[in-house]
C-alpha cells in the first residue's frame, strides 16, 4: 500500500499514542502520520514526535475514521465514555465502524478488564502493534 493514513488516536496524556507515533514515524516514514487527540494535552505530546499532522475533538476522530487506512490506539477507543469519559459515543461508532484495519492496545484500566492479557510492558505492547502494522502493509 503507497502512502497509506495512520491515524494514531489517544486521550488522557497522549503517552500511548507518543509512542506510537515515534515508532511508526521511525519503521514506516512512507505512511502519512495523523496524531488526533481526544484532548489538547494528548495531541500536543504526539506532535512532540515527527507527526505533522494533529488535531483535537471529536469531529477530527470522525473524520479519522472515514479516512484511515489503520487506525491505531489504546483499546478504549472503541468503548464509549473510555478513558473517563474522553471518548464519546460517536467517537466509539464512528472507529468501530471503520473499514480501517484496527490495532489496539490492550490496557486493563477505566474499569475495563481484557482477560488474558498478560502483564507487559507498553513499550512491549507498543512494539507489536508496529510490527501488526507493517505486516498489515506489506500484504494491502
């Protein structure tokens, strides 16, 4: 896939998707980059990275997601009123309903439990969604 739209979503700090964003500017420099950010904090620490392209709010998560061709973050982003509230019911829909590839991060916080999901690292967790990414890429 040329110049395929990642779109990095995050709330809260912003730090999964930080990470995110380093990575994937690092492995996949062809990929347009977009950091969207339930709150400014979060976007502005994603544009930290070598993102160009960030906005804020729901409307940017909406568009995001008609967009994209993988959309990329903590796994809240699916679940309306995650990540204590940030993620809005449209928001939820709107990524749910994607006809972009999905990789979340597992996370066991905001009173959601993932069964199965071993203690690891997020740096770890971080890694194998670059890597799910890539791959995905590479057979698109």
């Amino acid at each position: 896939m040329k110049n395929p739209i990642i779109a990095v979503i995050d709330g809260q700090g912003g730090r999964i998707g930080q990470m995110l964003c380093e990575k994937l500017a690092e492995k996949v420099p062809y990929c347009e980059l977009l950091a969207i950010g339930t709150n400014s904090i979060a976007t502005a620490n994603m544009l930290k990275t070598k993102v160009v392209q960030g906005a804020t709010g729901e409307n940017p998560v909406l568009r995001a997601a008609r967009k994209a061709d993988v959309i990329v973050g903590p796994i809240g982003i699916v679940m309306a009123d995650a990540l204590l509230g940030e993620i809005t019911p449209a928001m939820a829909q709107a990524i749910g309903q994607s006809d972009a590839y999905k990789v979340m991060i597992p996370v066991n916080r905001c009173q959601h439990y993932i069964c199965g999901l071993k203690d690891v690292p997020l740096g770890v967790l971080i890694d194998e969604a670059v890597h799910q990414i890539i791959s995905y890429l590479e057979t698109a």
